[in-house]
C-alpha cells in the first residue's frame, strides 16, 4: 500500500510503513561519509525535529480520548528515536543516503500531530452540534405534529461547515467510544449515543453527496434520516437498572424493533421536501438486498435508492465503530489504522456477495478515497480466509449491544446446585 492517505489511517498504516523507514535508515549507515554538521539539509532537519518535539509536548489530550493519547505517545517514541541522529549532541552519525529517509520519518510525525489536532478540533465542534440537535428535537417527544425548522437550520449549519472539509478523518471519529466518554464528562445523559450516531452518519451522508452528483438532490432528507435514524432506541430504556452502565445504557434490541419504532415516533415531522419518505428510510436502515436484514426481511424490488443508500452509511459507520464484530470474536485482530479499511474490505466483501446494492458502495467508497475501491479488488483477490460470521436470521444491530453478564458465576452455586446439596447433607 504505495498510498499517502493517512488522516484516516487506512490505506496505510503508519506503523508499518515507519519499520520499514528504520530499517532502511539503519542499512544506509555505512554506505557512504558522513556528512559534516554544518550540511544545510542535516540543518533543516535538525530544526523541524526541534519543532515537532515543541509541539508535542505543547499538545494537551483530555483523559478519555486514550486512542488518541496513545498516538501521542508513538509520536514521543518516535522522536525519541530521531534524537539520536538530530540532537545537538547526536549519538549516531548521518550519510547522505539517510537525510531522505529522515525527513520522511519526520513528515510521517507531522501528519501525526495533525491528525491528532483534527480530531481534538472535531471534538470540539461534535460537542456543539449534538447540544444543538438534542434541543431540535424536543418537540419530537411532546408533539404529534411538529415543524422541522430547527432541524433543517442545524442541516444547513453542518453543511456550511463540513463543505471546507477535505479529508474523512475530519468529520468521522477515530474512536466512537471515546468521545461519548468525553460527551458524558460535559453533561451525562444516557441517550447520547444516539445523537452521536446520528451527527456522524449525517456528515458522512453530505461528504459522499459532495462527490455523487446522483446524491445531492436529496441531500437534506438523506441528512436527516441520518441524524434520527436510530431514535428508536430511544423508546428502548434498559429496564434493569442493575445492568445500566456508564459506557452504554441502551438496552439490547433483541427483536430489532427500533428501526419501526423511530420510524413511528418521527412520523410526525412534515414540512419539507421528500417528508413522506423519512419514515420509510428509517424503517429500512438495517434491511439489506438478500432479505437478511431486519425488521421486516425485505429483499430488492421492496428497497428504494434512498433506503439503500442510507443502509449503506450505517453498515460502514457499524463496522468501523464495531472492532468485536470486525474481529470476529477473536479470530484476527487489528490495529487502530487497519480498522476502517477492514470496514471497508467487509463492506465490500458483503456487497459482492449480493447484501448492499452495489453502486451505492462504490460510490460510498470512492468518496473516502477514489484509490480505495481499486485497493479493495486488490486486497481481496489475495485470498484472506478471514470474513465475518454469517448469521443464520436476521442480523443484529451489533453496534449498540450490550456485553451480555454470565448467567454463571464462580462466587456463587446456581440454586439447583444447592438445593441437592443441601439435601444430600440433611439425608
């Protein structure tokens, strides 16, 4: 993977690509003289590793944002490793042939920081945009009739916005549960999550709409089933309190009735153009082309354009804020850059196999990166064994699922346990 698309850390990780930097840094050593430290190239380097190393101590990451912490610390470690060659009083002597392979481990730690600074700034702005749709959409709750004007103003505000922005990685989010853990820290509130869904999968709606010119004459209603389609769980609350934890209090949708749900409780919203099909659009986010979807298992002809392109936006946000369902209970791992191109590489997988409609997907993909589909044929004809479990009923929204508690535990006997035990002692 030859590609320089790093913000989002998929067409190449940097982790590997920085190895192999080393690697050939520490082969060049003795290929030729030293150079003398007044070379004004070795100057230049030495001045943009000062800058970096400034700049990274000055970077200030709130504690629940570990994902990016961690990227924080491996910018450390790797200018660490630069000290050695651009201190000023380097341990380790430089030739000619390793001031190139230098000056791109050093851009490498620059587009780093940027993306950390990109997502810190995407934290700030998510926070503003979710108070604001959570207070858009009152009326939802207290109405059966209700005007859609603030929700059309937050649309147009998040377009006039988004329309400056070039690169994924600054409007989807690196990690979905850190930033709920900082949403919670501001104003905890258990319906978050749903909101933050929904601001995501608008904004991804508009930067697909921005290259597809078939997208863009519905962009508004795509945008806001985008930011209601999960409102049914709302009308979900967790009925043991026993089980309700800070990190997710929705309850399992076991029967998955929440597209239904939302569907119904957002059925008043009229006033705009294409209003008569919210309600179908967000019945139909989770139905897919095989009739393996869910709620109600429709196939093709029963599927619209818009239902299918909405599904195809939840289905890629699903897999890449889901790492168990991409993982396959333990069966692959991957690192924190592989996730969204293997979301991509599943969702790919699955279209070719029939589930999503195809022009929907490619053009999806085209828009995170035009390379990325072309990427993806490649990857997948080298024959990975690996692919998701395939469920034999409809599949689940795996995303909002609670880690369900173990029936058994080892501080206690289960009661038919005991009862015999018991009544073997008294006998």
């Amino acid at each position: 993977m030859n590609h320089s698309t790093r913000l989002l850390r998929w067409l190449s990780p940097s982790i590997r690509q920085e190895r192999d930097e080393w690697m050939a840094l520490r082969s060049e050593s003795e290929s030729s003289e030293v150079i003398d430290s007044d070379d004004v190239q070795f100057q230049e380097l030495r001045s943009a590793y000062r800058e970096l190393k400034q700049q990274n101590q000055e970077l200030t990451i709130s504690t629940p944002q570990r994902t990016l912490i961690q990227l924080q610390h491996r910018v450390q470690v790797i200018l660490e490793r630069c000290r050695l060659y651009l201190d000023s009083k380097p341990t380790h002597s430089l030739c000619s042939q390793q001031l190139p392979i230098l000056k791109r481990i050093l851009n490498s730690v620059r587009e780093e920081q940027q993306y950390i600074r990109q997502q810190l700034l995407l934290s700030q702005t998510a926070l503003h945009y979710v108070g604001q749709l959570m207070g858009a959409t009152q009326e939802v709750w207290t109405k059966p009739f209700c005007s859609p004007n603030y929700l059309l103003n937050l649309l147009r505000k998040i377009k006039n916005d988004d329309v400056h922005l070039n690169s994924p990685g600054e409007f989807l989010f690196l990690s979905l549960e850190d930033f709920q853990a900082v949403a919670h820290q501001r104003s905890y509130d258990e319906d978050l999550p749903v909101y933050i869904r929904g601001l995501e999968t608008a904004r991804l709606i508009y930067f697909v709409s921005r290259q597809t010119e078939t997208w863009q004459k519905n962009v508004d209603l795509l945008m806001l089933a985008g930011l209601l389609h999960d409102f049914g769980w709302l009308m979900l609350k967790n009925q043991n309190p026993d089980e309700v934890t800070d990190q997710s209090t929705i309850l399992h949708d076991a029967r998955g009735e929440h597209p239904v749900l939302g569907a119904a409780l957002l059925g008043g919203l009229r006033g705009f153009p294409g209003d008569s099909s919210l309600s179908e659009i967000i019945s139909q986010h989770h139905e897919r082309l095989d009739g393996t979807g869910y709620p109600r298992r429709l196939h093709t002809y029963a599927l619209d354009e818009h239902s299918r392109r909405m599904a195809v936006i939840c289905r890629y946000l699903e897999l890449k804020n889901n790492s168990r369902e991409l993982t396959a209970d333990g069966i692959r791992s991957y690192d924190t850059e592989e996730v969204a191109f293997a979301a991509a590489l599943q969702l790919y997988r699955e279209a070719k196999r029939g589930e999503w409609d195809q022009l929907a997907v490619d053009q999806t993909l085209s828009a995170l990166d035009a390379n990325l589909p072309e990427e993806l044929r490649e990857t997948n004809q080298k024959n990975d064994l690996f692919s998701l479990r395939r469920f034999q009923q409809y599949r689940r929204d795996t995303t909002h699922v609670q880690t369900m508690k173990p029936h058994i535990h080892l501080s206690s006997q289960p009661v038919s346990a005991r009862q015999s035990t018991e009544n073997q002692s008294e006998s």
